[in-house]
C-alpha cells in the first residue's frame, strides 16, 4: 500500500513537504523537501529510511532540503531534466511525459510550467494521486514567476484533465486565504462558501485542508472556473477568452 505523510513545513512559507512511503517494496521517498531537519525527524519518527527526493520546481523554499539530504542519505534526486540546473543534486533526471517507476509504483512526469518554467507535477494512475508543488492551490494557483498566461492556463488545465477523484497533494497551506478571493469573484458560489467554513474549522483544529481533489477544484477553483458567469461579469470581461480571465484573476488575487 503506499503510504503519504504530511510534514508540517508550515515555518517555511506555510509549505508542506510529503513523505511518500510504498510499504510493499519498502521504499520511502521525500516530495520537495523545504529542510533537512524536518525531513529527518519525521522520517526518524516512522523507522524510515530515505531513498528519494521528488522535486517538482527549483525554487528554495521546495529544494533547500535537497542537497543535505542527498549527502547525508545518498538518495535519488528525481526532477525535471529540463530545469537540471537549478534543482540541486539531480542525479535522476526525468523527462516531461516519462514515467518514474518508483517501488510497486508509476509516476507520470507532467509538465506544469508557468509558476517556474520546467515545473512538473508527478501523477500516479494507479492510486489517482498527484503531487502538484505550487502549480495548483486548493482554490488558487501559484504565483505566475516565469511563464506566460496561456502556460498558466494550459498547466491548470492539464491538471483538470486528470481523473475527478484524483487527489492533489500541493505544496502549501494557502486554502483559507485562496477561498476569501474565491469568494470576492465568485461571491454566489455556495461550494465555496462551504469549503471556506470547512477550512477554516480545520485550521482552527490544527489540520490541513489538503489534499484537494480534480472535481473540487472544479467546483471552486476561480482559475478553472474562467467560464463562470458571475467572475466574467465582476472583471467585466463577459466576451474575454478563458486565457485573459484567468490572467485577469491572477493580477488581482496578486493585489488581493
Ligand atoms: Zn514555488
């Protein structure tokens, strides 16, 4: 069975990293580890022993715990061969629609660049998981740092292109902040009301809100809700193609 952890980054910049632990092969691999301490103590914590990195973009706060763990353990760093120069310690490069067989499982390498150029996000079919560092928030997405807003929009969409059920595992606890933007474009969506007060009581419990799933998203995610009449109607851009409502939100959840 395979196994996920969170580990609460929350220190960071509210990040979560993920341990990923498939109990048949006994492998156990760390997604986007933000430092090494963390890492290590909860993997000490479980009597695990690292034998992957998975890194979905370059930036620190999802690589500074990379380097010191690929000494210290001598795992595999997993990422994207198009981005080698600045994921640190990349020994197993991976390509954009390959596959990385990890234990008893398979993870597609999907290309998501628009946050960072290069991102990936790693899809398993048989488990319908995704790990999706900061391409996708519950109700948002991240930052558009390098790409432009049609890669923003084509990555969010391949996202959405993955099974309903499909759990996303992102990289942030950002879901409280995201929903009250939501909520400022869309205000008459009830789903997301809903998910705003069920946020914020887990929060409150000390629990995450992730991870997220495809049709959730699809409920109340605005930057894949560009169709919504009421978001089209409140950025006054009723006849705009989905790419300019999308980029549209971005600029405003920025100011937001
Ligand atoms: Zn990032």
């Amino acid at each position: 069975m395979l196994q996920i952890h969170f580990i609460d980054m929350l220190h960071v910049l509210d990040n979560y990293n993920f341990i990923l632990h498939d109990d048949v092969a006994n492998v156990t691999a760390v997604v986007d580890p933000s430092e090494e301490d963390g890492v290590l103590a909860a993997l000490g914590a479980r009597g695990l022993k690292l034998d992957a990195i998975l890194t979905t973009h370059h930036h620190w706060d999802h690589t500074t715990g990379v380097a010191p763990l690929a000494k210290m353990t001598g795992c595999k760093v997993v990422g994207n061969a198009a981005d080698a120069a600045r994921i640190p310690s990349l020994n197993k490069p991976v390509h954009a629609g390959s596959v990385y067989h990890f234990g008893e499982y398979d993870w597609q390498v999907i290309d998501v660049s628009a946050h960072t150029m290069g991102h990936v996000i790693y899809y398993c079919a048989q488990e319908h998981i995704a790990f999706t560092g900061d391409s996708i928030f519950a109700m948002g997405c991240g930052r558009l740092f390098e790409g432009s807003a049609q890669q923003l929009y084509d990555s969010l969409q391949a996202i959405m292109a993955l099974p309903d059920a499909t759990q996303l595992y992102c990289g942030h606890e950002y879901t409280v902040a995201n929903a009250k933007f939501a909520l400022s474009v869309e205000p008459d969506n009830e789903a997301v009301k809903k998910r705003l007060a069920w946020a914020e009581a887990q929060r409150a419990a000390g629990q995450p809100t992730l991870p997220t799933t495809v049709a959730l998203e699809k409920a109340t995610n605005p930057f894949v809700r560009t169709h919504s009449a009421t978001i089209r109607e409140i950025l006054q851009m009723a006849d705009a193609s989905d790419v300019a409502v999308c980029a549209e939100l971005r600029k405003r959840k920025d100011a937001f």
